[in-house]
C-alpha cells in the first residue's frame, strides 16, 4: 500500500519502467492502481532499433506482475519520509 | 462488455481455447464460471507442437491454465449488450459509494500520502 | 482498474507474456485485466522477412497472460510498410 502511495506522488513525472521481457520504456506516469499497473504517456523505447513493435504506440497500459524495476525520478521521492512512514507502517502491523 | 459476459453468452458456440502450456482445445462451449473454468463438448484436442490430435466427448478445463480464447462466429444479441452495460453502471455506482466512506476506508490507513505536504 | 477505460473501442497492441504481439480493438475488460479484443490480429515479427499479419477474429484474453497494452495511433501505424521492418519477435517474459 506504501509503494501505491509512493506511485501516486509521482504522476506526471517522467520514469522508466523495465518490463521482466527486457523491454525499457520511459515515459509520464499518468495512473496507478492497487496491483501497480501502470499508465504510461508519450512513451519512447529504449532500444527502438531492435524493438520497432511499439512505434505507433504513444501511451500505453503495463501489468505490475511483468514489472521488473522502475527508474524514478530521485528528486521526487522523499527517501527520508518514505523511511519513516514504512516504520510508523510496521509498528502498526506489529500492534495488530 | 464484461469478459465474462462474453464466455456466457457464447454457450452452445464453436470456440478454441489455448492453454498456457500450448495446447489447444476445439469446441462448442457447454458451460463456464466466474473463475473461467470451462466445459466444452465434441472436442478437437491439439499438442502444443501440433503434431498429435485426440478427440474428446467432453472435457473440463480449469480457467488458471488458460491463455485465451478465441470465440468464433458470436452473434451477441443487442439486448444482451444493453443488460451488460447496465450490470456494469450499477455495479460502478456500488464501488462508488462503498469508496464513499472517505479516504483510506480501504486498506488501512496510508501514511506516506497523507503525511506529504499538499503542493 | 479505471486506468484501462480509455482504450475501450480504440486499437491497440497487446502484448503477451510469451511475447506474441496482437492489434485489435478494445471490446471489454474486468477487474483482473481480463479483456475482450475483437477484430484481433496477430503480428509475426522474424530477422528474415517483413511483419506478416494473421487475422484471428474475437478473442478474451486472460489478465495473467497480459504483459502490455499500447493505444495505436492510426495515422502512425499506418504510415510505416510492414513488409520494410525487420525484428526479433518480442522476447517472452522471464522471472
């Protein structure tokens, strides 16, 4: 739920997702919802000369379980508050 | 339209259905549910390599191990287009409303979020 | 699962989990990603020869097969000749 919230803070910005076929797209993150997929705007394959199968493709939709990691845009993500929140999270859980 | 909608209104239909592991069955729909388990009936069973043929009388289909399905000359009859879309609408007013309940009424609470100063 | 609303009725390029590449129009979808595609075609890339095209009709796709669903602009798709591009097929997914 954390990492959904992390997501959220950061639509339209500009990221990379690398999928688990190797495939690199970059593009601004228009949506998440709660299995991570993703919406993708104005997107550019890393590689196009050896994967053209995505050249009419502008925007595009990407399952959370074929992602393998995203880039984010460190400037936008603060680490310190996320750290905090992840242990206020824990001890939550751990009081349940 | 749903799916799921779909699959039922293809009853009694010719359809092939792959599997994850390649095989393919071919056949006229008997019946489904909402986990896409399948019955179909006079069916063509393929190997993935397409080599080898059975055929069965009927056969069941468990729906994790299916890929897709490949739905061949589905008439859908427009009332059945009009209930789809309604079921649909009711059943995005519901989530609406139970999403009603506030922010975080779902899933716990999400700290992260909340403790972001508002730009 | 709103963020697959959009593309409803619109063409798209699905790709698969075993890396097969299908255009079609986005008919329906649930709660899993599972998805109705109707009018589909799949898209056979090789090093050899152009992309060939083979019509497979209505198709329900299971959400767990789906790797990527991409909106196609028209005007872009079909500015490119088919038959010029050379490529490796898309590269199944690999845990």
């Amino acid at each position: 739920m954390l990492i959904f919230s992390v997501f959220k803070t950061l639509t339209d910005q500009r990221v990379t997702v690398e999928l688990k076929n190797d495939l690199s797209i970059t593009g601004v993150l228009k949506s998440v919802d709660q299995f991570l997929n993703i919406r993708l705007d104005s997107i550019k394959v890393l590689d196009e000369a050896r994967h053209p199968h995505m050249m009419a493709v502008k925007n595009c939709f990407i399952r959370g379980s074929v992602v393998r990691y995203v880039q984010l845009p460190a400037e936008h993500v603060d680490t310190q508050l996320l750290e905090d929140a992840t242990r206020r999270e824990a001890a939550n859980q751990s009081k349940r | 339209m749903l799916p799921l909608s779909l699959l039922s209104a293809a009853q009694n239909k010719p359809m092939l259905v792959e599997l994850k592991n390649g095989e393919t069955f071919n056949g006229h729909l008997v019946n489904c549910d909402n986990f896409m388990n399948i019955t179909l009936r006079e069916v063509y069973q393929t190997s993935a390599d397409g080599d080898r043929f059975w055929k069965l009388k009927e056969c069941y289909i468990r729906g994790s191990t299916v890929t897709c399905a490949q739905i061949k000359y589905l008439r859908v009859p427009d009332t059945l287009l009009d209930s789809v879309k309604e079921e649909q609408a009711r059943a995005r007013e519901a989530s609406r409303s139970a999403r009603g309940a506030g922010p975080g009424s779902r899933g716990g609470p999400c700290l992260y979020f909340h403790a972001l100063p508002r730009i | 699962m709103s963020s697959l609303q959009g593309y409803i009725d619109r063409r798209v390029l699905l790709v698969l989990q075993d890396g097969r590449a299908i255009v079609g129009v986005l008919a329906g979808f649930d709660q899993k990603s599972n998805i109705v595609v109707s009018d589909c075609r799949e898209r056979v890339y090789s090093l050899d020869e152009g992309v060939d095209e083979i019509p497979l009709g209505l198709y329900l796709v299971k959400g767990d097969m789906i790797a990527l669903i991409g909106e196609i602009d028209d005007a872009i798709d079909q500015a490119v000749d088919p038959s010029t591009i050379r490529a490796e097929p898309i590269t199944p997914i690999r845990y």
